[in-house]
C-alpha cells in the first residue's frame, strides 16, 4: 500500500459557510500556505452559482491566480462541480481535477441537492464521464456514508451501489463523507470491508470524517489500521455541513499530520508549516478555530490569543 495521502479542503470546504467573505487574495495566499507546507492535493474552490455560496463566487479568479503561486505546479488543484454546467465552468477555467458529490441517504440527498439518489447518481455519472474524456480527474463525495442526521443508519449497500457506479463512470476515488460525525472505529472498519468485499478496490477508496464527537482521529487510524491511506482534513478544523445539523468541524488537518507522523507513516506534510496556514486562517476569519493540534499549536508558541474573564 502506498504512503499516506492528505487532501486539504479548507478553502472549499472549510470556508463555504464561513459568514466572513474572504477576498480573492487572501484565500491565495492561504494557497500558498498550504503548497509551502508540502501538501500535494488541495480542493480549491467550488464551481456551484454564486447566489447560493457567496464565499466562492470567485472561482475563476481563484483559479487563475495559481499561476502566481510558488511550487504550484507539482500540486493537484481540486474543484468541486454540482453538474454539467458546473464542469464546463471549471473546464473553462483551467482546473485539472474535480470532485463531485451525493449522499448515500434518500432524506439528505433530497435536502443538500433537491434530488432522489437515482437522479444524483444518473446526472453524476454524466459529469464524469464527460470528465474522464477530457482528462480530468474525479473524486466523488458520498455524504451520510456512516449515518445520517435525518434517517439515522444508512445501508451500506446504499454506498456500495453508488461507489461502484461512479467508479465504473470513470471516478479516481470514491470519498466516504461522515457528514455529521457519528461514524466510529468499528463501524469504519466495517463498511470497508462490505465495501472491498463487495469490489471496490482499497485503493480507490478515500475517507472524510467530521469531529462533531471528537471521533475524527481515532476514526482516521482505525482506516488506516484497515489498510486505507486517502484520507481528507481542513485546516485548524474549520467547516461543516449546512443540510447536516451538528455537524460542524471537518476533521483537523494538523491533526492528521501529526498522527501519521507519529506512527511512522509520515504523510510528507510539514507539521510546523501547516500550523502557520492555521494561525493565517484563523487570523483571516478573525474568529477562533477548533483543531486540537492548532490550538496546541498556538498555546505552545505564545500565539494563541489571550481572554480576560470578569
């Protein structure tokens, strides 16, 4: 099994509920953090109508601006992409590589998308196609993989049946969502193994977890026990979901970092530097942000910002 991979997507994910509208330039330089730092795979931006996600209606812009960045050149910049249209956007825009999502429960996939599962998975196998003939590459998101806010349990033939059709569409990897934290290490364990046993290759399967229940990490390392290796984070822990109730926080970028430097799978990522793209982060969105390795990090180096209490 290869080494272990990181996707960062603060600056999709993480920020597309943030009230605070980062600038343009400011979410560059973010960018630039996170390439100084060493990761290799970062989700940029989404290419959904800007009415409905103020914070990313400048997309192309963002984009067009990688020619500026440093060492861009040997990161995979990533896009999120609703459908078609959204493709062709990003298309015209130079992204080389796209995500796509849907959920694996009937009840959240009919609130994130106003679709049945069927429709989602039809539409999607389209925008895949039609990004695999042009050379782009393909991530697809499957939200509410290890439950869900609305139905509770969610079959894991569900995520199975979808897996296998985006993949067989022309997907890189299909991405486990645990939309609203509720998934635990054995349960993590066990949809792969319904999941590989079923024919979907480990390798070919990457892992998004949530710290609603501070479940993230543990989560992340019992994948890993189970031979997983793709596995995503948002700097300092910043993002959630807005059609999932509590689930605020992805899991910690930081925290991933240090947890695979600390069992000897080093993910290539600088630790120290990807604490700095935090601290910048959190100074850009002018409030606090909940990684526990970022926090640590801040208290350690006498940058965390000091209260009074009365």
């Amino acid at each position: 099994m290869t080494a272990v991979q990181l996707f960062d997507v603060s600056l999709r994910d993480g920020l597309q509920n943030e009230a605070v509208v980062v600038p343009t330039h400011q979410k560059l330089a973010i960018a630039q953090r996170l390439v100084d730092a060493g990761y290799t795979d970062i989700e940029l931006t989404s290419f959904v109508r800007p009415r409905l996600v103020p914070q990313l209606a400048d997309a192309s812009d963002v984009v067009a601006g990688l020619r500026g960045l440093h060492g861009a050149d040997d990161v995979r910049f990533w896009a999120l992409v609703p459908n078609q249209i959204g493709l062709d956007r990003a298309v015209d825009s130079g992204i080389g590589h796209i995500c796509t999502f849907m959920s694996a429960s009937e009840t959240h996939n009919q609130k994130n998308v106003n679709r049945t599962i069927r429709e989602s998975q039809a539409a999607l196998e389209r925008v895949i196609r039609s990004a695999s003939t042009q050379e782009i590459g393909t991530r697809a998101y499957i939200s509410t993989v290890f439950g869900c806010p609305f139905e509770g349990d969610v079959a894991v033939g569900s995520t199975l049946g979808i897996g296998k059709a985006l993949l067989d569409a022309g997907a890189d990897v299909i991405v486990l969502g645990d939309t609203t934290g509720m998934a635990t290490p054995h349960q993590v364990k066990d949809v792969l193994a319904a999941l590989v046993d079923g024919g979907i290759p480990l390798d070919r399967i990457g892992l998004h977890f949530h710290d609603t229940r501070g479940t993230a990490v543990v989560n992340a390392f019992a994948a890993w026990q189970f031979g997983a290796r793709m596995f995503d984070g948002s700097t300092a822990g910043v993002g959630g979901c807005p059609y999932a109730p509590g689930a605020t926080g992805n899991a910690a970028s930081e925290d991933l970092v240090y947890l695979f430097d600390s069992i000897g799978d080093p993910s290539g990522v600088d630790l120290e530097l990807a604490c700095e793209a935090g601290r910048e982060l959190e100074d850009v969105l002018g409030r606090e942000l909940p990684g526990r390795y970022h926090r640590y990090w801040l208290a350690e180096t006498g940058r965390a910002k000091c209260r009074t209490t009365a």
